[in-house]
C-alpha cells in the first residue's frame, strides 16, 4: 500500500475508540454538575466531523446538543452559554487559534469544557477543565474525531436514559481499527485507478445525505481545496434538485457518497438523475464495504467513518499523481490573516 502504516493507523483509531473508557463517567460527572446543554465548537473541517454525533443525539433524545462556530461565538454568543452548559473543542493541533481564544472567553462565563485533541502539552489540553488526547495527523484525524464525538453523544444518551446498549455499540466500535485497516487494503487498487482518472480535474462536485453528508462537505473542503487546491462545490444531498442539479452535463465530475442509514434513498435519487446527464459520476458506498461482525445498525451509524477510511487511500494516490503534497500551503498558517 502507498505510503500507509498499517500498525499506526490501528494504534490511533483504537486510542479513539478508547474514549468510551471514561467517556460515561465523564459525562455523568459534567451532568451532575449541572450540564443541561452541550455544544460542539470546532474550527474548520473538524467543526464537520462532529455532525454525526449532533445528528445522532438528535435521533434519540431531546437533550440539547448543537454546533457554533468559535470565531462567532466570541462576538456574539448563544443564548443560555452559561454555568449549565458545555462546550466540547475538538482541535487536532490542540493550538488552532480561534479556538484558544474561544477557551479563554468560555472561562470568564464559566462554561464548562471538554478538549479533544491530537496532541498533548497544548493549549486546549492543558486548559480546558477536562482533555482527551488521542495522537493523531491529518491522514488518521477524521476517524478518530468521528469515533470520539459519538462516542462522548453514546455517553450522553446512556447517562440520561435515551439508550440501553452503550456496551454493545462501544465493544462494537473496539473491533474497527483492524477492519478499517482491512478495508484500506481492499480498496487500495479502486483507489489508485481513481485517482489516475480524476487527477487532473479542475472542480468537483460532492454530496451526500444523512451521516455521510459531512464527509462530503469535509473531503471537498479540507482535502481537495485546502491540500489539493482544487475547486469544489458540496451541495446536500436534500439540496442537490434546488439549483446545483442545473450544472450537470457531460465532463462534470459529481462525486456522491452513500450512507447506510435511512436517507440513502436521498442518494440514490441523486444517481438515477446523474447517470442520465454527466459521464464522470463516482459513487463512494459505504454498503461495499466488508465489516465482519459489525451489525447493521452500527454500520449505518459509522458510514462517514467507512468513507473517510477509503477516501485516505485516494488521497494517498493523488498527492504522488499530482506531484502536490498534502502538507502544501500557500496561505494557511502561512502567512497572517
């Protein structure tokens, strides 16, 4: 396989997995604390990877869970961001700017906070009143996010009585590392042919519904415009028939990303429309995936989980076909903005 350690790659995403350790005590402990809300504040694409575990709380219990971006809360906060509530910070780097400064303004309004970080001894994990660091870069962080998130969400559904079967989706969860590893090895040759085939696109467009959706909005941002520099549109998958349908024809490339859950059919009406009007669609199905003794509920649960594996492999590939490294910036953390 290209440039790919198989043995870290399992390290990392177990160490994510491993969150469920502690996960339940703390979130009982935030809750009796006082905690009636909780938010997830991240910077940037991780701020995306969270939207699993949003949703997922949503599907099963009232408790308020939601998303704010750290740069507006500073300006202008949420109503009820106070001593009941808590504020989750996922950051890679444990450094991202906006979300340190955004720590430092939680503090003077005594939100309570919880980091989650690929990297100890940084700010976020030292400050916050409590961490989770799981090593990681950006080749393993979109797993390992996904998987801690929902994970934190399955803590609070178990603690406040939404769900009987923490044990059984955690235990779950343990078996993924190897067979995601697996699953990289199977698709390595897919990969590769379609990273030949797109390699020298100039736009993409993405989307998906459901779970998947953020990994389409995410791999389209983060990987290909940030570290490939190539243009592209994510559009929803419920959104896709109210204005971006109108750009397909012929020569356009529309990648479309199927979940598991219950609005795959959302991506399926997508593809019988695409493969009448553009001969450059790629579909990335989570359902061809071969998970052993992952049940069906749980896969429906990790399909973005599935697709971040996969679309590693293509990156992979397409940084060498390219001759464009992934760590290549031109203005992030470049230069002052």
């Amino acid at each position: 396989m290209l440039n790919f350690d198989r043995d870290r790659f399992v390290k990392i995403q177990a160490g994510a997995a491993a969150i469920s350790e502690t996960a339940r005590s703390m979130m009982k402990e935030f809750l009796e604390d006082g905690v009636e809300r909780i938010y997830f504040m991240g910077t940037g694409g991780v701020q995306l990877l969270t939207q699993p575990a949003i949703d997922l709380a949503k599907k099963y219990s009232n408790f308020p869970v939601e998303a704010c971006y750290p740069a507006q809360v500073v300006i202008d906060p949420p109503y009820g961001l106070d001593e009941k509530a808590l504020v989750i910070l996922p950051s890679l780097s444990g450094t991202t700017k906006e979300s340190v400064a955004l720590l430092e303004f939680l503090k003077s309004r005594e939100v309570k906070t919880l980091s989650l970080t690929g990297h100890a001894n940084t700010p976020l994990a030292k400050q916050a009143d409590k961490t989770y660091t799981n090593f990681a870069e950006d080749d393993t962080s979109s797993e390992s996010f996904y998987l801690q998130t929902m994970t934190l969400v399955l803590a609070l559904l178990a603690e406040t009585g939404a769900i009987s079967n923490y044990d059984e989706i955690v235990d779950e969860f343990a078996k993924l590392p190897e067979l995601l590893a697996d699953a990289k090895a199977a698709y390595e040759a897919e990969a590769a042919r379609l990273a030949d085939e797109i390699q020298n696109e100039k736009y993409h467009i993405f989307t998906g519904a459901g779970s998947v959706w953020p990994e389409a909005h995410y791999y389209g941002m983060c990987i290909l415009e940030e570290m490939q520099w190539i243009r592209t549109r994510p559009v929803h998958g419920a959104d896709f028939f109210h204005g971006t349908l109108e750009l397909l024809e012929p020569g356009v490339s529309l990648f479309l990303f199927k979940g598991e859950d219950e609005f795959r059919p959302l991506g399926d009406r997508v593809e019988a429309f695409a493969k009448r009007y553009t001969d450059k669609l790629h579909v990335l199905d989570a359902a061809s995936v071969d998970l052993p003794g992952i049940s069906n509920s749980i896969r429906a649960m990790i399909s973005p989980v599935i697709l971040a594996t996969l679309l590693e492999r293509l990156s992979a590939h397409l940084e060498v076909l390219r001759d464009h490294p992934l760590t290549t910036r031109r203005y992030y953390k470049r230069v002052e903005y």
